[in-house]
C-alpha cells in the first residue's frame, strides 16, 4: 500500500471513531477537543489514554505507548503493520455495510407475512414503532447474492458474521433489530436459537441519546419489551439486550442523577429479579435511585401488554416499585 493510500486509510478512520467502535470511552473532556480514558492497551485503573482527535493521535500516560491509528490498531490487535493495514482496510468496508443491511432487511419485513404476523403476535403493530426501530426481516438466502452486487467483496461478509464459513446467510427467519455497531435477530421459528448477535459487542444501551434526557428511565431486558412501552407512550424506556449490563452501558445509567425503574423479567426461579436487586444496589453506589418493578409472576413488560395489560396497569406497577 502506497504512502498516500495509508494516508487515506487514516483520513477514512478517525482515531477517536474507531476507539469508541471498541467500547472505549472518554471519561474527561479536556480543552482543544482532547479527551482522557482508560487505556485498553493495559489493565488500567485510572484515565490515562490521552486522545486528540484534531490530530488523530494517541499517548497513555500509564503504558507510555503512543501514535495514530495505525499503530493502536497494531497494539490493540496484536498484530504487525501489513496485517494491521489489511484489516483497517476491510473495516473501512464494513463501517457503511451494516445500514445497508438494515435497509435491505426493512424493505423484506412486508415482503413476508409470516414476519409481521409474528410481529402481531409479539403485541408490534404500530407503523410508528416499526419505523422508529427499524425493524426489518431476514429471510435468508438473498442478503449474500444483494450485497456482493453492490460490491462487497465475500470475504468482508464473512468477518462481518452476515454470511457463514460455507457462504449461506447467517439470519434465517429473523426478525432483525438495527444496533449500535449490531445486528440483533429474533428467531420466528421454534426450532432455532431465539437470540443471534453478529461477532462483536452488544453495545451501549437502546436508544441511549433520546432516553438520557429524562429523569426517570425504565431499564427492560429485551427488545420486544422495549417496543411494546415505547409503543403505549412510554418514551424513556431503554433496553440493555440481558440482564447482565456491560461496562459501557454501566457507564452510561450512572452519566447523570435519575431515577432507574429495574423492570427485569419476573423468572419463575426469580433469577430476573436476583440481578435487580444486586444491580440497583451497584447503582445506589453510584448515587443514582433505583426502584425494582414487580411483574406479574411468568411475565415480562412484553407478555404484560400482550396479554391485555394497559398503560395505565404498567404505570401502578411503577408507582408501587420498591427500592
């Protein structure tokens, strides 16, 4: 690869885009644009990765290592500098592929009225909510062929995790959830596994920016959870895909002082609410007033509604949540 191609490579990829690609995030604003973190390159205990986008470079204060993006993608990947730019390349095809998979995946969804029956059946009717998540379908044995003629090569579906090792498409009669840096799919059939993720993280929490304005926040499970309150008005509701949050989605609950309605599934050996409990009191920890909403025994925020539960119900359970 050519000097100016390797420049072109750097300009394509802003340093702080690909660092937040992988779950990294700053912790303080400093002046000129710069930002401090914890260094992912060592087990670091305090913010010490400095990171001046307006340069695109990098330097950790603990590690003393330091450079542009090449050369955290190398220390970061473990990799040498042919190898690292080979992959920063194929990254650069990735990053516009997955909206494009979406799109494709939402033009599906009414092509096929066995998905949105089961949409029907899962309490998403709404046009509204539909286009607001994006929700698409993936038939499967079409995405493959569609993308490879627009160009992309087989090679980046495959490390993307769209097309398996023996070149079939990866979600087969799922309903598909657009994410952050993701794919969600949700089976329709009883005879796959229900959940399926691409290769990667999960990451930060759903529809964080247009939830993190309120002051009261409702953390669910599950997607179908989130649809069916989003979709009865309950506009700060926000999902962490498990009841197990990540660092980053951690971080983000605790950016502000709010009240956290924990309104995890009422599990029939109480696991659900077992992790509530142990988490609103990691959140206690960190200042913020978390309160555990009781479902009924069996259900979750989906189920509830699906079963004939209004918003006015949901509202008297949030009313009666217990710290």
């Amino acid at each position: 690869m050519s000097r100016k191609a390797i420049d072109e490579l750097k300009r394509r990829i802003p340093l702080l885009d690909y660092l937040q690609a992988h779950d990294w995030r700053p912790v303080r604003r400093l002046s000129g644009g710069r930002c401090m973190g914890l260094c992912p390159l060592h087990n670091d205990h305090k913010p010490s990765l400095l990171v001046d986008p307006n340069k695109n470079l990098f330097y950790c204060y603990g590690c003393g290592r330091g450079g542009d993006l090449i050369r955290f993608a190398e220390l970061y990947h473990q990799l040498k500098f042919p190898q690292t730019l080979e992959l920063l390349r194929q990254w650069c095809q990735l990053t516009p592929l997955l909206p494009a998979t979406a799109g494709f995946y939402r033009v599906q969804l009414h092509r096929h009225s066995d998905a949105v029956a089961y949409l029907h059946q899962r309490g998403l009717r709404s046009p509204e909510l539909i286009e607001h998540m994006q929700i698409g379908y993936a038939p499967g044995g079409c995405l493959r062929a569609w993308l490879m003629e627009l160009g992309y090569p087989l090679s980046v579906l495959c490390q993307a995790g769209l097309v398996s090792g023996i070149g079939y498409d990866t979600y087969m009669h799922r309903i598909v959830f657009p994410l952050e840096g993701n794919l969600y799919g949700r089976s329709i059939s009883a005879s796959a596994p229900p959940h399926r993720f691409l290769p990667g993280t999960k990451g930060g929490l759903y529809s964080w920016e247009q939830v993190r304005q309120y002051p009261e926040v409702i953390l669910v499970e599950g997607l179908f959870d989130y649809a069916v309150l989003w979709q009865a008005g309950f506009r700060n509701v926000t999902c962490s895909m498990g009841n197990h949050l990540n660092s980053y989605q951690f971080r983000q609950l605790c950016d502000g002082v709010r009240t956290v309605y924990l309104t995890f599934d009422a599990d029939s050996n109480g696991c659900g609410q077992q992790v509530a409990e142990r988490l609103a009191g990691r959140l206690r920890e960190h200042g913020l007033n978390a309160r555990r909403v009781s479902l009924p025994d069996g259900h979750d925020p989906n189920s509830f509604f699906v079963q004939g539960s209004d918003a006015q119900q949901f509202q008297r359970l949030l009313e009666a949540a217990r710290p």
